[in-house]
C-alpha cells in the first residue's frame, strides 16, 4: 500500500510531466524531491535543439531546491510515461548523490505509478560524494 505521502509525490509528477518540454523526444518527465525541510520540489524535462544543453527533471528539482534554501534531499521520485520504468540517468544520479545519503528512497514509475523503490547507493553504488572533498 502506498503512503499519502508517496501518493503526494506521485501526483506533483504527473502534473511536472504535463509541464515538459520535451518536442523532440517527446517522452515527458517528471521528479519530485523531498528536502530534509518537509518540502517537496518539483522539475520537469526541458530539452533544446542543441541536445547536450537540454535539462533533466531531476535537476530541475533541484534547482528549485537549492533556490529555496534546502540542499539536503530525502526522498525521491522519478516518473515517466509508458510501460517501462523509468529511472535517474548515469548524470542525474550524480546529482542526487550530491545532495542525498546512500540510503535515501528513490521511487521509479511509469505511468501506472511506484513499480520499484530503491536507494542511491543502489542505483550509484560505491559513488563520489561531498563527504570524499572534507579535509
């Protein structure tokens, strides 16, 4: 059974995806990041001609974040559209980690909604952080 919380989580996402910008791969996504403050972030895809400078819902997310003062992440979620579940790419789980524990819930949805829940340490494992520049 999904908590209301989750239920919260996934319902901002699916309203990020309608937000999308996204002609030319025409696959919207949505991400939704809890800030250790209680609040929830949301970001869309916002893709560009020049493809390398097309934007990540996750960092979006995260840009609303980091704009609102929080830089600690506690949970997360990722949704796309269609049967196949969708998942933080290689660049977006470096972001993540910047900002969340190993141990922080990633929820990954179609659009059927939470088909899997894991962790940062799952999807990066033996990851580079913050904590490797402390002297």
């Amino acid at each position: 059974m999904m908590s209301e919380r989750v239920k919260e989580m996934l319902a901002l996402a699916q309203q990020a995806m309608t937000r999308s910008y996204a002609p030319y791969s025409k696959f919207p996504v949505g991400a939704v990041l809890r800030g250790a403050n209680g609040k929830l972030y949301v970001g869309c895809n916002v893709e560009n001609a020049a493809y390398p400078q097309s934007q990540c819902a996750e960092a979006t997310a995260i840009g609303a974040m980091i704009m609102d003062g929080e830089h600690k992440i506690v949970e997360a979620l990722v949704m796309g559209r269609g049967d196949s579940l969708i998942s933080p790419c290689g660049g977006c789980r470096q972001r993540l980690r910047e900002f969340a524990e190993d141990n922080v819930q990633v929820h990954l949805c179609d659009a059927g909604g939470v088909q899997e829940t894991t962790t940062i340490g799952s999807l990066l494992p033996h990851s580079f952080g913050p904590d490797h520049l402390k002297k």
